[in-house]
C-alpha cells in the first residue's frame, strides 16, 4: 500500500461563465518515507494540489488516500508549509514553533521542553527568544519548518519553501533539509520551479504541464545518496537536468 | 598586535563614530527644549497680564489660577468634581473601548453578519453623539450613570470600527497555516485574529479618551450636580472668570495625565513587537 496516494484529482473553477481545469486527472502515489518533488510552470495548478491533499479545499472529482483512508476537505492530517514562513510576528521564534502543538492542546511547557532540543539542533540554539523580525530569511524558514516538523505528521508538504532565499543560503537549506528528512523518516511532497532543485533532493519528481494541470511524466532520480555539492556536478545530474529541461520545455 | 595598537593610539584624539550617544544626546536636547518653551510661554503669561498687555479679566494669570485653584481645593470642592469627572470618563472610556473592540472582532466570525452591520455602523458613527446628550441625561438622570453613558456612545463604535479593520488585515494564508496545523475556528480567531487587530484597537485608544471626556463635560454641562464641567458652567454664570480657567487647566491636566496612561497600556498590549 502506499502511504499517500491521489486518484483522479481535479479542481474544476468557474469563471466568467467558463468553467476551467486548475487540476486533471491527477493520480500520484507516494512510498512511506520517500522525498517527491512536483515541478512545472507557474499556474499549472501545483499549490491546488497541495491544497486538496492538505483539506483546505476539495476537489471537484477524484480522491485523497492517507494510508488507504479517505482524507478528503480534512485539514489536520498532513503538515503543510507554505511558500511565505508566515510566522507570527508578535511571538517569538520558540513560540511560534510550538504553535502546532498549542493547538493539539498540549501545554506550553511540555511543548517548550519538546521543542527546545530540536531548536538547539537544527540551527536555531541561541534564537528561541528572538523575534521573527530580527532574523534573516533562512533562518526563519528553519523555523516555519521546525514548526510543520513539531506538528508531527508522517507527510510534509513543502510548497516552494526556498524559493525566496539567496542561491548560497539554498544550498544549505537543502542539505539542512535532507538531514532533517533522513533524520525523522517523514514521506516529503516537494514544489519547486527549479530543477536543480528537484533532482538534487528528490528519489521521483513529477513533471506537471502547463494549465489545465496534469501529469505529464515521473521521472525516477537513481543518485545515490548522501548528495552533496559534487552530486551537482556528475554526468548522471547534469543528463537528468537536460531531460527534465526538455520535458519543461516543450510546456511553455 | 600590541604594534599596530600603539600606532593607532598616536592620534590622541581619533573621531570615533557613536550613533547611540548621539541619539541620546538629541533626545536629551530636545526634552530641555521642550521644557523651557513650556515654561517660558507661563511666564510670559503672567507677564503680560501684569504689564496690562492682555486684559486679565478675561485671560486670567498663572499666578490668579493657582491661587483659584488651591481655594476651590482646600475650601470648595474641587478634588470631588475633579474625581466625579474623572470617574466617568475613565468608566465609560473602559466600557466603551471593550465593548466596542469586542463588537469590532465579532464581525471575522461571520461573512453575512459582518457586512449586512457595516452601514449601519457607519450610519451610527456619523450621528453627532453630543446631540443627543439631553435624550440620554433624561434617559438617564442627572446623575453619575449618564456621564459614563456620554463617555461610552463617544468611543463604542470609533473603537468597533477600527477592530473591524484590523479584523479586515488578518492575514488570508496565516489562516490556512492555521488550519493546516489542524485549528478550530476558536484558535484562529484567540491566535491570529486578535493579535493582529491589537494595534488597530490599540490606536483607537488615544483618541478615545480625549473623546470619553468630551462626553462626559457635555453631560456635566447640559445637567449635573458635580464635576468639573458644572464647575465652569457655574462659574461662568457668575462671571468668575478665573475659576473657568481653573476648570479649563485641571481639564487639561487631567487629558495630559489620562493620555500618558493609555500611552502606557499601549506599550503594554503591544509588548515584544516592532513598532508597525
């Protein structure tokens, strides 16, 4: 069985008196514990899909399987960061990490001594009482992540959480990121308009065409891992890079 | 090492550049400032009225108003009218700015609700309150209870109104965050909707008070037993021209002294964030 699975998606809009496709006829299956990239131009209905799988908006035929149950419009089951880091300004970075957890009715101190460790691991020791304001933007997307992290579901959906950040600053977001996944074992759904960025981290990547959105090929990514800089580098990379390329191009 | 400092110790005097000393100096400089012009514009008050260049029967003195004042202290009954008024005016400043930022929240919890009320509000908003200050002091008696009814109806809606509009400024995507991390509408609205429309409640208060005590005098005025603004009344019927101006200082101190208290709760509700 596989941990996630989407079965004929679409999200039908209505505008103007013309009905179109922001998503078709999408299936995807995803194995527990594997790091999936989805990659396609802008508007071709990426955050839709992460919208539907995440419950925030139903879609208008097709189904949401979170380990073989119906998921369908219920928030809460996956944990879902999106593109902004959208932390609250007002609470500092400890505070806002523990935020999920508030919600699931756990109490501020037990929250606090779960969180702490992870804080002083993944970079952020030293930063608990800041406020999001004084930190720089890597920094307060480790914290947006720590925070979806903390929430504790088995699926992470990333929609393009580096896209804002520095070539330099990416590099490192993506090793931080592939730690923390190795780390934990979470089954990772990545959007990114960067290819890059998709092989770099992925073990399959679909390839979504352009409106109205819909699968157009999973490629499989067969490096090995642990990647790093020189993964960029090798012959198998930059092959990869060039079919993906083509795929995308023949899009716009 | 010890070198290099030893060259860089041969200017005696080197221009060292120090932006926070320099701001403190700055503000330093201009409450002095600040101080002298206030004091100055007393004193040549008082000197103009002695040197006859104003008429002091109408513009009183310093000197006359602070000797009005300690009499109407010690021997009449300054300090009750003066807690009188300022009872009323911090109750229903209280009363008002509550209900009105409670009212003012109220309207994120429904679509319908929220825009079916809003010109109504806004019809509510543009009637003049203080003329309908004799309806309300009958409604009400002469007594305690229709000043803070005054001072209530002046800040109510000013404060929904602006509630409302910090409920308008909440963030669309920080309420999918929320729901993403599994919240009921209750932790949205506790989390996200009242932090973010604090500042919005928080900048109606300022105005809020020196609205409450417009209320208030107009209640004390158009009927009242106590207060300061039946003192002026009083005493301008008597053409006691000096205790008008004795009413007329206590009201401004006591508008100076309520404004930097609410200047003090706000850095309170405000704790911890940058300045918007």
């Amino acid at each position: 069985m596989h941990k996630l699975e989407i079965k004929n998606s679409s999200k039908i809009f209505r505008k103007n008196n013309k009905d179109f496709y922001a998503l078709k006829d999408t299936s995807l299956q995803i194995k527990e514990g594997s790091f999936v990239s989805i990659i396609g131009p802008s508007g071709c209905g990426k955050s839709t899909l992460f919208n539907i799988i995440a419950g925030l908006i139903k879609p208008s035929t097709g189904e949401v399987l979170l380990d073989g149950k119906d998921i369908v419009g219920r928030n809460g089951y996956v944990g879902y960061m999106l593109q902004k880091d959208l932390l609250l300004p007002w609470r500092t970075i400890m505070h806002n990490v523990i935020l999920g957890l508030e919600i699931k009715g756990i109490s501020k101190k037990e929250a606090i001594s779960q969180a702490a460790p992870l804080l002083e691991r993944y970079g952020l020791g030293g930063f608990e009482n800041h406020y999001p304001d004084e930190l720089s933007g890597g920094m307060r997307q480790r914290a947006a992540l720590l925070r979806t992290l903390l929430y504790d579901q088995d699926i992470i959906l990333l929609d393009e959480p580096f896209g804002a950040l520095d070539a330099q600053t990416r590099l490192l977001m993506q090793e931080w990121l592939l730690q923390i996944w190795v780390d934990f074992k979470k089954t990772i759904l990545f959007i990114t308009h960067d290819i890059d960025e998709a092989i770099f981290l992925s073990d399959d990547i679909y390839i979504l065409t352009q409106r109205p959105g819909t699968i157009k090929e999973k490629v499989t990514v067969p490096l090995a891992r642990p990647r790093n800089e020189q993964t960029l580098l090798s012959t198998e990379f930059i092959e990869l890079k060039e079919h993906v390329l083509k795929q995308l191009k023949t899009e716009e | 090492m010890e070198s290099t400092l030893a060259q860089l110790n041969q200017n005696p005097f080197p221009y060292i550049e120090d932006e926070e000393a320099a701001a403190k100096r700055r503000s330093r400089i201009t409450l002095y400032g600040q101080w002298t012009l206030g004091i100055l514009l007393i004193l040549l008050w008082e000197l103009f009225a002695r040197w006859k260049i104003i008429d002091s029967y109408y513009w009183s003195s310093p000197s006359t108003i602070w000797k009005t004042a300690y009499t109407a202290f010690t021997e009449g009954t300054l300090l009750e009218d003066l807690l009188y008024t300022s009872g009323s005016t911090v109750l229903g400043f209280i009363l008002g700015t509550f209900i009105g930022a409670l009212l003012g929240l109220s309207f994120w919890w429904s679509y319908y609700y929220s825009r079916i009320s809003e010109p109504y509000l806004i019809a509510f908003n543009a009637i003049p309150k203080l003329a309908l200050a004799p309806v309300l002091v009958i409604l009400f008696g002469i007594g305690f209870s229709s000043k803070v009814v005054l001072a209530f109806m002046m800040t109510v809606i000013v404060t929904a109104l602006a509630a409302y509009s910090g409920v308008k400024a909440v963030d669309k995507d920080l309420e999918k965050l929320m729901y993403s991390l599994g919240a009921k509408r209750w932790h949205v609205f506790t989390k996200v909707v009242i932090p973010t429309s604090m500042p919005w409640i928080v900048s109606s208060l300022k105005i809020n008070i020196a609205l409450a005590l417009a209320g208030t005098i107009v209640g004390e005025f158009i009927s009242s037993r106590q207060g300061i603004g039946r003192m002026i009344l009083y005493a301008g019927q008597i053409m006691n021209i000096n205790l008008v101006w004795v009413g007329v200082v206590v009201l401004s101190l006591l508008s100076i002294l309520m404004y930097f208290a609410t200047v003090w709760i706000e850095k309170l509700l405000l704790k911890g964030r940058s300045a918007p």
